[in-house]
C-alpha cells in the first residue's frame, strides 16, 4: 500500500481532532484521547502503517462518542471492544482515504 500523508485533523462524528506524530509511552502503533480530541500516531513503526492506524483509532473515537465503549467496557476489560475494531480497521483499511483539503 503506498504510504499517504496524513492530515492535521480529521472530523469525528461532527468532532474535529488534532492528528500528530509523537512517540508513545508504550510501543504502541497510535493513542487517541476522546476529552482531549487529540489522536496521536507513533513515528518508530513504518509509515506505511500510518493510515491504518489513523483509521484504528477513528473507529475507538466513534465508540466513545456514541457510547459504545461505555457498553463494551463491561466484557472482558478492553478486549472486546479491541477486537472489533480491529476486524473493522483490516477490512476498511484498503477502501480508506481521507478528502483532500479538509482541516
């Protein structure tokens, strides 16, 4: 997949949040913080796998802002709830892209 450039910020759900490159306290690929608006990707993992872990985190900030975490939360910790983002980050990853000009 070729690598795209990321955008400064994205709209969730009528939500803008901040996009940024910034190392994480753990090894993770990205961090998203709902209260914050702020979804930040790690810049040590290849940048081939930036758009898909942008995409990764949209789909957890989608379930924050309906809720849907909240519901998960009580099955097996975070598990759940990674899981389904997870399947939903592989199957949409090839179809996404991000419009030109929004900011």
């Amino acid at each position: 997949m070729k690598t795209k450039k990321l955008p400064n910020s994205v709209m969730i759900l009528g939500q803008k949040y901040k996009v940024e490159m910034g190392e994480l306290d753990e090894d993770g690929f990205g961090y998203s913080e709902g209260n914050s608006r702020i979804i930040r990707i790690n810049p040590k993992h290849a940048a081939n796998t930036y758009m898909a872990t942008l995409l990764h985190e949209i789909v957890h900030q989608i379930f924050h802002i309906t809720g849907i975490s909240n519901m998960l939360d009580t099955v097996k910790e975070d598990k759940f709830e990674e899981a389904i983002v997870v399947a939903l980050e592989h199957g949409l990853t090839p179809y996404f892209t991000i419009p030109k000009g929004r900011k």
